[in-house]
C-alpha cells in the first residue's frame, strides 16, 4: 500500500486529494494546524477516528512554519509521495501579511524539502509543490506555458516564486523526485468563500433568498482561466507517477472575467443585476433596494493580476490532460450547493437570529 502525506489537507485541494488517493488504496496522512475551533468540515467524511482497526487516514498536528513538526511526521510516516498543499493562499490577504506568507509559503517549502533530505528519504519520497499561474503575474506571453518567463506580482506570487525554484534546485541538486504543478485558478463548491468565485456563488445565492441584501467586490475586469478542482488533484497524482520528475501547466485554455463569472452565476438563479457604485448606502443598496452588485475599492490590489491563460499542451501530450468540468457546469455546482446553504441561513434568519454577513 502506497502511503502519501498531503500538507494542507483540510483546505480545498487537499481535501478533494484526500479523497481521491483513498480512492486509490493509499494509506494517506494529512497535516492539520492547531485551530481553537474545530476547520475539518471538509474531510469529516473522510475522518476515522483513532480506535479504528484497519484506520487509512491519519491526521497530525504541524505547520509549515515549524520544522520540528514537519520533521517528525515526515520520519514517523516514511511518505512515498508528499503534495504541499498547505499555504497561506490568498493573495489579497498576502499583502497584509507579507513575512508570514513568505514563511509558511517559501520557507515552509524548504523546511518540508530539507526533512526529506537530511531524513535520507530522498530516493524514497516523491515531492509535489503546489504552484500557481501567480507567478506569471504581469504577463509577458498570452497564453502562459512552462517557459513563459515568471514576474509575480504580490507578496504571495513571490514566495511562491521561492517555492517554485527551491523544489527545481532540490531536483537538481539531489536528484529527488519533485516537481512543481503550475496550476490555474480552480475552484469548487468547497472553494474558500474569500476567493472571488465562491463570494459570488454565496452572496447571489442569499440574494436571491432575502438573506443578504448585496455583493460588493473589486476589480471587475480581471480575467482567469477557471477550472474545478477535483479534475485538478487528478493531474497533482498524475505528476507524481511519471518516469521522470517534470513541471507541468494546468488549465482550461479558456478565460472569463469576474464581471462574466457573476453574469454566469446570476443566470443560474435567475437574478437580474444592478451594477453599480454610486449613491449606495451602508447597507449597500440604491435608494429603490435594488442594488446587487457594487464596486468598493478597497478589494482592489496595490498590483493586480489582470489576465492569465494557460496552454497546458505538454500536461496534455504526456499526462492525457482533458480538463472535465466546462466553466458553465463549474458555476452551477457552486451555484446549486450554495443555494442549499443559503436556504439553512434563511431558515435561521426566520426563526430570529442575525444573518451573518460576509464581506471580505
Ligand atoms: P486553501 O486556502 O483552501 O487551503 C490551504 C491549506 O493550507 C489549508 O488546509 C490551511 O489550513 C493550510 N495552511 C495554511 N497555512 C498553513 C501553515 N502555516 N501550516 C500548515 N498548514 C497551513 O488552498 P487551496 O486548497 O485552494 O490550494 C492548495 C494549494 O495550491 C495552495 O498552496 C495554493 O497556494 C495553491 N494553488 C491554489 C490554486 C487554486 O486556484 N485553488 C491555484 C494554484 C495554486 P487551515 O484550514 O487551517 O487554514
Ligand atoms: P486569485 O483569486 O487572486 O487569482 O488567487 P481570487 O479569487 O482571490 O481573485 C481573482 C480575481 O478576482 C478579483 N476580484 C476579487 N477577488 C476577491 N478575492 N474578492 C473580491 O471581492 C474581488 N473582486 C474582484 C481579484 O482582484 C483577482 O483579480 C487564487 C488563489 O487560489 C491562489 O492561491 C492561487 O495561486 C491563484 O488563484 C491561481
């Protein structure tokens, strides 16, 4: 039985990766961060307990910026394959907390790479990074392929950037197995509701149910190639399994922009949008109620990220790279799993207590 250990198991990825290697008969280990409040909704489904007999997933205490941590594991559970998942992932919020997303996200990338090494399981355990079409940042190349020259544009971007070249110096150096997954947007009903796709989803479905009463966002205009994350994962495992380590780009070839995604997400719920940004008061609506959609600045980026488009030719030629999931049939499943939700908080909204509103 092959035994893998994902970073990041209790976010979006890592939990659509859990599920998909116990699928495949792994033994899979997962690193969770010490929380106040329990943060495994999204693989409680997949939880067994520690008195199980026959127990196939595993979960442990670390963090990414704690080497003691990530070395203990990594010696108690001997991995074949390793998936770095975890990041601090926003790259709004990367601008807010520079030196702590380049610890985890850079420098916890080295910590996990210099386990494997000093540990000697370098010939044993395959690594995967958790790369992003971030790095392109200020596009120098439409579309972007694995030698499109890199130029990030956040604080996020350029520890990702760290992150990128460690695990292709570590591939030079030692000859371990690892390589970097440079992946475009990719989203899902589990998506995190601070990412613009899943906000939309959740505010047009409360919208539509009284619950909320408008959606504020930034830039409207900013394009991305959108995919859904559980055809994602596929091509992480994918990555792991080759001849040779190599880099490959993932992503749909296809592109929208926020104003489209929210067009897209308002036609499955049959809502008409009211666009605007003026005359709006605190609660965000024009003086008839009708606002939906309004424009705040300060969602804006001090550098924003204004296009990207991947070319995934060579992920398609040597990984048989087909993405599933066609960017209308991506917005209705949030749409529909969003509107179930937003039903539970009109339910409790009847009954008498405060809706909570979300608005990062
Ligand atoms: P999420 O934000 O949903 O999940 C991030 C995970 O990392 C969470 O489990 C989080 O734990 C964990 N984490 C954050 N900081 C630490 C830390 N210091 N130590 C240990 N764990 C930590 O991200 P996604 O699943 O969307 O993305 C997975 C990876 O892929 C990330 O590295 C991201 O940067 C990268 N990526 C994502 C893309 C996307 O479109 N989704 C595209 C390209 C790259 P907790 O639950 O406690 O917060
Ligand atoms: P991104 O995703 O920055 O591409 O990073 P996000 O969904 O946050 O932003 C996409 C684009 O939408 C614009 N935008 C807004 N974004 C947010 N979050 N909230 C808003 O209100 C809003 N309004 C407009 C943004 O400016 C941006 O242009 C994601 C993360 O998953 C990264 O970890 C990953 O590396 C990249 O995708 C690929």
């Amino acid at each position: 039985m092959k035994v893998a250990l994902i970073t990041g198991v209790t976010g979006q990825d890592g939990a659509y990766l859990a599920e998909l290697l116990l699928d495949k008969g792994y033994e899979v280990h997962g690193i969770k961060r010490r929380t106040s409040l329990f943060n495994t909704g999204r693989i409680d489904h997949l939880y067994q307990g520690p008195h199980e007999r026959w127990r196939r997933f595993v979960l442990h205490h670390g963090d990414l910026t704690d080497s003691s941590s990530l070395t203990r594991i990594i010696q108690h559970v001997q991995p074949d394959e390793i998936y770095n998942l975890a990041a601090q992932s926003h790259v709004a919020v990367s601008f807010e907390e520079p030196e702590y997303t380049a610890n985890s996200d850079a420098i916890g990338t080295l910590r996990i790479l210099e386990a494997i090494r000093i540990l000697g399981l370098e010939k044993k355990t395959r690594f995967y990074q958790a790369s992003t079409s971030e790095l392109y940042g200020l596009v120098q190349q439409i579309p972007q392929n694995e030698t499109t020259p890199f130029y990030p544009r956040s604080p996020y971007a350029v520890a990702k950037l760290y992150a990128y070249w460690i695990t292709v110096n570590y591939r030079e150096a030692y000859g371990m197995y690892a390589c970097n997954g440079i992946l475009f947007n990719h989203e899902s009903p589990i998506r995190g509701e601070t990412f613009v796709t899943r906000k939309i989803t959740r505010a047009l479905a409360r919208i539509k149910l009284g619950v909320q009463d408008c959606l504020f966002l930034g830039n409207l205009d900013a394009k991305r190639d959108w995919g859904h994350a559980r055809d994602y994962v596929e091509m992480q495992w994918m990555m792991l399994q080759q001849a040779q380590p190599e880099d490959f780009v993932i992503a749909t070839g296809r592109q929208y922009s926020v104003r489209d995604f929210v067009n897209a997400a308002a036609e499955e719920l049959n809502l008409t949008i009211r666009w605007t940004g003026k005359g709006i008061d605190e609660k965000g609506c024009d003086a008839s109620g009708n606002v939906v959609v309004a424009v705040d600045p300060r969602y804006f980026r001090p550098t924003e990220v204004e296009t990207l488009l991947g070319d995934a030719t060579k992920a398609r030629t040597k990984l048989g790279w087909t993405p599933r999931t066609p960017f209308a049939d991506l917005v209705a499943e949030m749409v529909r799993e969003d509107l179930r939700s937003a039903e539970r908080d009109e339910l409790v909204k009847e009954h008498g207590y405060t809706a909570f509103e979300f608005n990062e």
